[in-house]
C-alpha cells in the first residue's frame, strides 16, 4: 500500500506485548493509591457534593480542563497549558496508535491513512510533543531563572520536570529513528508532517541500518519503561494531582463562596469543630490530597503578605501529613496518639489570623476550600478546647449578653434613627424592604452617619422600608467565624423567628456581612430572603433617576471591594455604576480589585480583634495600595472596611489627604441630602 | 479538695447610667439589661477550677439572690464546676451584706467538708467588700481579703495578700476564706460540652427553712443598715487636646497640666 500510515511496533518483535504488561502494572500502582486515599478519605464525616450534576460538569471543563485560573500568572499559563495539552496530546495519540493496530489486526480494516494519517502526525502527535516540549523548557526557565518564591524547589518537583522532558526527547528520538529507516527512505514529502522530529530523523538517516535498528529498538523501550514508569509515578508524587485535581474540582461547593455550613445535631455531638481525621468531611479530606503545592494561596493571602504566621497552603498540607499519619492507623482501628493538628501541629495562632477573606480559594487551581476547613478547626478550639484569644472572649461576651459585637444596650439599638421618623416593622408591616441595619450600622459613631445618610436616600426616592429597630440583634456572622457555631445558631434562630413573625421577604442591608449571612446562611435555619445590598439598591435608584446626581463629589475616587459582596457574592458592578454618575468624578481602580481584592483586615470577626502578629496590620497594607493610585477618596460600601481604613488613616496621618467615605454618603451628597 | 465559690448575678455594670432608674433609693435597672457573674467572682471560678484540676477535688458554686440568679450559676457550671445551688426565699430580700453572708455561711454549713471558700473582693453592683468577712466571721475561719495569688502546698494554701505597696504571702490551714482580686486568674470561656451538660444540670433551691435560718434576721427584717440617699453623681468630662511641635514637647506639656490638675 503506498499510502501515507503508520507501520506499529516497526521494528519492534512479538516481545511489542510485554508493553501492556508494564502499562497494567502502572495502572495498578495508580488505581492501588487511588484506593488507599479513597479510604482515608472515608473516614470523614458525609458531606452532600452529588447534586447538581451538569453545574459540576461544567466546572470540570472550565477549571480542569480550560483552566481559566492559569493566566492569571502568564509564566504559569505558558509552563501549565504546555506540559497540560501537550501531554494530553501525547496521551490521545497513544491511544489513536494503540486502537488503529488493534484494528488493523483484528479486523484488517486501517483507520489512519492517507492524509487523515498526517494530520494526526502533525496536529496531535507532534503538536503535543511540541507543546509539552515547550512548556518543559518555559518550566526550567521559570524554575530556575525567574525563581517565583511561591514554588516550593525539592527533588520531587525536579524528578518529575526531568522525566517529563526525558520522555518527551525520547519519544521524538524514537520517531526520528523510524522516519530515518522508512518515510524518509521512501516517501520524504511525508516525513515533514513530523516535523518535530524530523530535523534529527535527517541528521540520523546517514547512519547505518546496523546502528539504527538496535538503537531504535532500545530507544523505543526505554521509551515504554518511563512513560509506564511516569504514569506510576502518579501515585507517589505531587503528580496525583492529575487524578485528585478535576476530582475535587468536580466536588466543588456550589454555594457561594464562603458559606458554611452548621454543625449537624449541634446539641448532641460529641466533639465539635475538627481536629482528628475523622472530624473532617470527606470533601476536606479530597481537598488535602488535591492540593499541588503551587503557592498560590499563600501568595494571596492577606494575613501572610502581612508577615504574619498564618499560611494557607500550610493549613492544608498539615491535614495531609496528618491523613498520612493517621489515617491508616485509624484505618487498622486503632486511635492514634501523638501531636495534635490543632495546637501542635497548625497552630492556634495561625487559624485566629484569618480573615475568611477567600482570597485563597479564589486563587486555588484546585478550588480548595481553605475557609471551612479553617473555621471548623477554629470551633473545635471555640467549643470543644475552650482556647479562645481574650479580645474573642469578649465578643461572645458582648453577643451573648447584649446581641451586638460592643456590648452596647440592646434597648438603644434604634437610637441613631430617633429623629428621622424610620418606622418599624412594627409600624409598617406592610413596607417593601425590611432594612437590616446591623450592628455597625446600629451603634459604632461612623458607621451611624452611613445609616442616615441612607435613610435620607430611601426617603427622598420614596422607597417604602422599615427596620426591626430593638428587635434586631447580631446575625451571628462574628460569632459563627470565630468558631462559636452555637452562639451563632442562636443569634440566627432569634433572628429568624422576628422576620417569620413579620413574614419579612425582601431585606435591604448596608453590611456585606450581613448580607452574605441573611441571603446564604439563614436558609439552613428556615430564613428564605431576597436580600438586597445597598449598593444595589442605590444602583437602580440612580439608574432610574429616583436619586439625582447634581452635586459633584470627591474628585479621583477608588474603590474597595468587600470580600464580602465582591468575592465572596459576585457583587461587584453596582457599586461601581453608582460611583461613575457622581459628576466630577473618575474612579481609577487600585491594581488588586473586583475578585483579586485585598481584605482590609477586617473580616472573620478580625475587626474585633488586636493585630498583634506579622510586621504590617493589613489595613495599612491595603491603604499603600490605596494610595498607589493616588485617589482623594476611598469609598466602600461595608462598615467594617470602613472601620478599618478610618482606623489607618488616622494612625498613619492621611486624614487630610485621603478620606474614606461610604457609597451612601457620596450619593447622598451628591443628591443635595442632609448628611447629618 | 472540696471548694466553694460565692457568686452574685448582676446587672451589667458597664451598662450607661441611662440603663438604670433609681427608686426610693433602689436601683432599677431597664428591662432587657443584661446580667453577669460579677467581676472578680468568675476570676473566683476560675482559680477554684484551677486548683481542683491540678490536685482533685470538688467546685460548688452558690449563689444568693433571686431565681435569675440560675442562669449565672448555669454559666458556672458551663465553666466546670461541679455543682450549684441557689439560695432563694422572699425572705431573703434586700439583704444587706450581714444578712447576706449569714445566708451564704449557713449553706456553706450545710455543704459541710468544705476546704476553701472563695469569693470576689467586692461585688460589681455595691463595691461594698463585707461578704467575705461576714463569711468568715460566721463560720469562724481565717479570711485572705483580698489575694492575688493562691496555691496549695499540700498542707496549706500559699496565698498573696495584696496591699498597696505589693503583697504579702500567707500561709494559711483549710478551712479558710480567700477574696479574689482580678489578678488570681482569667476566667475561662466555657467549652459547648460544659454549656449543654449545664443546661441539663439541675440546680437544687435552699430556702430559709431549708437553712434553718430565722427569717426575722436576714433579708429587710434583719438589716442592720440603711441606704441613706441614692443618687446618680453629675459627671462632666472636659476634653483638652494638648499641643506640641513633637512628642517630647507635647509629654512635657501633659506632665505640666496633670501637675495642675494635683493629678501627679
Ligand atoms: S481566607 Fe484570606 S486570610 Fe484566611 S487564609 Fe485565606 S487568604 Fe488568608
Ligand atoms: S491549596 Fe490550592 S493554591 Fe494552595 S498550594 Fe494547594 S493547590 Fe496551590
């Protein structure tokens, strides 16, 4: 036949069988591993990640597959895109190969021939060569050159790179071998399609058949050795993130990021929080073996670019070294002593500097889930260890005694609002939103001017709303991430049980936190709400010309995402609209906005808390970045972001450069309202 | 070692003055204020719970007052002690400090085997400071008022009386009475396994009988002394910036004002 098609095993004797072998033996090696985990991972409290089945296939493609986190970091995309592609290439071809010859021998019928035969030489064979080929050499390059100090450098990282790029040399040696002895002998004009060996092929065809045979034949089993030799190495390498990766990918919250979950039968339960394996769901458990390593976490989290303890990479991996520790004992049925994981092993210190902020889970390539693990670790120093830092003490103090996070007078909740003529619920039950003041919104001085200059907004718009007024406590949101579910469940249920009684369904809230608490969280305790943040609300007022913007305000604006509107709830537009109608404005963005914003140091009840660790407090950090983009206003649209900045400017001596100002002010101002 | 904690629920005094109305020379506190384990009686708790867990023993928490006075013996309990019990009877109302301890030293007779007594030095709401003697008196026994520190060798309790110049060590024989200062120890937060066994916990009630108590000597019949006026003193607060070209300059200038003052 003289028709372009690959002769399979050339070259290669009936001994061509014993490369099944040694793949089945790889593949046990493999499924053996798979097996070992799947039963650490068993040990783990259930966890419900089987719904929703098209949303998760979905997220295989985008995250496993498209990984569209990658070009965040371009020497990343190049390095990860190329080793990915070209790899998974290789393997299609691999496997092209394998089902022609089967074909063709059991059925006498050739698939890949003809042209159909060179395209796959070129755009899949030697593509994928190609593209692994440069993705290895971009690898040593940023490896060994630009040095990012995310990676971590050990022997491991450098055996796979080597075998890796081994293989791929070696499997364009072997090709080029071939194409020495046969299509560039024969039929020339094919062997260009090859064209990632066939520079070599034409370098080798002088040689003699006598050298070419033996060294094809050895070079081709070397080439089945370490290939074979490469997929085992799956199961005892960072590469078991190939299986592991779309894995917990696929098992992904849905929810929001950042939702968490209640401790089940919290009454009758043993233990609290987590600290032995078991303690952990299966999910956490997943998430551990996923995780790669790469740093990228780490390298976007607030509290450790501030130089403080908390890392959480570290985190994950002291669950790992944990399962391996543990876990086949646990196994076997015996109860493992030795350290501890909370307190020994992560340290206490570490968890209490989190900030729930998911600037690590937005970073993950893997999509773990860094916060619950942190926060079910946090409860189990809360409520099962009593190890609890002094300024958290207090808060619960606080919750328990008076329903907010100061301690202030349950009775005066509704005091900021005396003169304003807002109603209750009580009043008007029959108001289109219930606002949620909160706390902050409530009682602490700065924050009560945003609540009335929302008021004087609502009103001159002619928005119909009511709040609780004394009726009102705490969400729990502080209580819940600093570990205290039961304090939390509480507050929820108390909370709950005021807006049933009003049959409350539509909440307006200036508080992200709130807001993230109320829309997400109360569902679980039987509170369903549409709950609006004000941003939004005042996004559409303005859009339809119920609010109008005559005034000019501020004049270089920028603007700071709350973790927990942005990141954490995808609300990240409204904001910005309303900001870009105040006349005489601009709004320049500061380098990390929109999903890679930096907390300002105050989420998971961090506000509460002294910053006692690291060489910077993370609101000063996030005000350097302010002041990069050199604005006259900072404006926010969370009380606690608020809270934090007013706190750095002060400290730092910016107040008469830099203000910090809510939307709501800059809005109200901006309509010619009172804002006093 | 068998311990008993004196502990008294009060309205939180860290609560504005707006938050209490005073009637007939009593204060009334608003509706939905919160109330607490005075301050220094859950420090109390906490070195009585640290002596148990280093050498055994038994925490019995008490406390006289009206039938509220259950959810800071609860809290108590949440913490890690062993027991509770509420002193309640109407006539047991509006004692004064005498009164009160006789009621506190009659159920601490009652406990019986008890090794230590331990109180706050003083309660939040009064800052009167007379229970613990009146404790001691009654049952008899050595009294520490107040300590900042308490160990026991074996054989006696190591306790450090604070006075204004430092603290003296004593060396004291059980039975004995010690008032806690803020400095014994940091109260705990309880662990959720302690709230939910305390919500289960059941808190017997002692009354007068209960006691054999002669209602005519404790409560109002048995006060031996009488709050003359009660009022709320008028505070103002001035507020002074002081200014200066550097920190030495404004130091110096502050020292000069509190000198002014008499303030140092
Ligand atoms: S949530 Fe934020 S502070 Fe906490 S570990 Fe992740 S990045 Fe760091
Ligand atoms: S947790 Fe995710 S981001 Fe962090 S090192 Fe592991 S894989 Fe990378």
């Amino acid at each position: 036949m003289d028709l372009p098609h690959k002769e399979s095993f050339f070259n290669i004797g009936p001994e061509r069988y014993l490369n099944y072998l040694f793949a089945l033996i790889a593949l046990v090696f493999v499924g053996y591993h798979i097996y070992r985990r799947y039963r650490i991972w068993r040990l783990g409290k259930p966890e419900l990640r089987f719904d929703r089945i098209p949303a998760r296939v979905s997220l295989i493609l985008r995250y496993a597959l498209a990984q569209l986190k990658m070009p965040r970091d371009p020497w990343a995309a190049v390095v990860h895109y190329g080793i990915f592609w070209g790899y998974l290439l290789l393997f299609v071809a691999t496997t092209l190969d394998g089902t022609t010859y089967w074909l063709k021998t059991l059925t006498g019928y050739e698939v890949l021939v003809g042209p159909t035969y060179l395209l796959y030489k070129a755009l899949i064979g030697n593509l994928g060569g190609t593209l692994a080929l440069i993705g290895l050499l971009a690898a040593f390059y940023w490896r060994l050159v630009i040095r990012p100090p995310r990676l971590r450098y050990q022997t491991e990282d450098w055996v796979i790179l080597g075998l890796l790029l081994f293989n791929v040399l070696n499997g364009f040696e072997v090709q080029a071998l071939r194409l020495a002895m046969t299509d560039l002998r024969n039929h020339p004009e094919w062997a260009y399609w090859a064209y990632g060996s066939y520079p070599l092929a034409v370098i080798l065809s002088g040689l003699p058949d006598s050298v070419l045979r033996p060294l094809h034949w050895a070079s081709w089993w070397v080439h089945v050795l370490a290939s074979q030799f490469a997929v085992a190495f799956i199961a005892y390498s960072k590469l078991e993130h190939i299986i592991f990766g779309p894995l917990n990918i696929f098992f992904r919250s849905l929810e929001p990021r950042g939702t968490l979950k209640p401790i089940p039968n919290i009454e009758t339960a043993e233990t609290y929080g987590a600290n032995r394996v078991p303690d952990f769901t299966w999910k956490q458990l997943l998430d551990a073996d996923a995780c790669i390593r790469c740093g990228r976490c780490t390298a976007n989290c607030p509290a450790n670019l501030t130089g403080k303890p908390l890392s959480p990479k570290k985190i994950i991996l002291d669950l790992k070294a944990e399962m391996d520790r543990a876990g086949p004992l646990y196994l076997r049925g015996r109860q493992p002593d030795g350290p501890s994981l909370v307190g020994d092993i992560t340290t206490d210190d570490e968890l209490w500097d989190c900030l729930t902020c998911g600037a690590c889970m937005e970073a993950c390539p893997m999509e773990i889930e860094h916060v619950p693990t942190i926060v079910e670790e946090r409860r189990y120093l809360v409520l099962n260890e009593g190890r609890i830092p002094r300024d958290v003490v207090n808060l619960f103090n606080n919750l328990e005694r008076s329903g907010n996070p100061w301690g202030y007078p349950p009775t005066t909740r509704a005091d900021w609002a005396r003169d304003l003529g807002v109603r209750t619920i009580a009043e008007d039950p029959g108001a289109d939103y219930l606002w949620w003041v909160g706390c902050a919104g409530s009682y602490d001085e700065r924050n009560i001017r945003i609540s009335r200059a929302l008021a004087r907004i609502l009103q001159a718009a002619g928005v119909r709303f009511a709040i609780l007024g004394p009726e009102e406590t705490c969400t729990g949101d502080p209580a819940r991430r600093a570990g205290h579910e039961y304090l939390y469940q509480i507050l929820a249920q108390q909370n709950i049980e005021a807006l049933n009684r009003y049959g409350v369904r539509k909440i307006l809230t200036a508080c992200p936190h709130c807001f993230n608490t109320l829309k997400n969280e109360y569902r679980a305790f039987g509170g369903f709400y549409e709950v609006v943040h004000h941003s939004q609300l005042i996004a559409e007022l303005v859009e339809t010309g119920r609010v109008r913007l005559e005034r000019p305000v501020g004049q270089r604006l920028t603007y700071h995402d709350p973790c927990y509107l942005g990141r954490h709830n995808g609300v990240y537009d409204p904001a910005r609209l309303a900001l870009t109608r105040l006349p005489g404005a601009s709004l320049v963005e500061m380098r990390l906005h929109r999903h890679q914003a930096f907390c300002c140091g105050g989420g998971g009840a961090r506000v509460f808390m002294t910053e006692t660790r690291g060489h910077k407090r993370v609101n000063h950090e996030r005000t350097d970045h302010v002041l990069a983009v050199n604005p006259n206003v900072i404006a926010t649209a969370c009380p606690f972001c608020m809270i934090m900045f007013e706190d750095a400017l002060k400290t730092r001596n910016l107040t008469d450069r830099l203000e910090a100002r809510d939307l709501a002010e800059l809005v109200a101002e901006s309509a010619g309202l009172s804002l006093k | 070692m068998n311990i008993v904690v004196c502990i008294k629920y009060v309205p939180d005094w860290e609560a504005p003055a707006s938050q209490f109305r005073i009637e007939d020379s009593r204060l009334v506190p608003a509706p939905g204020i919160a109330y607490r384990i005075s301050d220094t009686d859950d420090e109390a708790i906490e070195a009585a719970l640290q002596l148990k867990e280093k050498h055994g023993g038994r925490v019995t928490a008490i406390s006289l007052g009206p039938a509220s006075a259950r959810d800071g013996l609860k809290h108590a309990l949440a913490m890690g002690c062993d027991q509770a019990v509420l002193l309640d009877d109407p006539a047991f109302e509006d004692s004064d400090a005498a009164g009160t301890a006789a009621v506190l030293a009659a159920a601490i007779r009652k406990l019986g085997d008890v090794d230590l007594i331990l109180t706050g030095r003083q309660a939040a709401d009064w800052d009167q400071g007379q229970v613990h003697a009146g404790i001691a008196e009654f049952l008899g026994l050595p009294a520490v008022i107040p300590a900042r520190h308490i160990e026991w060798t074996g054989s006696e309790f190591i306790v450090h009386r604070i006075y204004e110049e430092g603290y003296e060590e004593i060396a004291v024989k059980p039975p004995c009475v010690v008032a806690c200062s803020n400095e014994i120890a940091e109260p705990r937060y309880p662990t959720l396994r302690g709230i939910m066994a305390a919500s289960r916990a059941q808190i017997p009630v002692w009354t007068a009988a209960d006691l054999g108590i002669d209602p005519g000597r404790v409560g109002r019949a048995g006060r031996r002394t009488r709050v003359l006026r009660l009022y709320a003193p008028q505070v103002e607060a001035k507020c002074e910036f002081i200014e200066g070209e550097n920190p030495e300059e404004i130091a110096a200038k502050l020292v000069q004002r509190l000198r002014e003052e008499k303030l140092l």
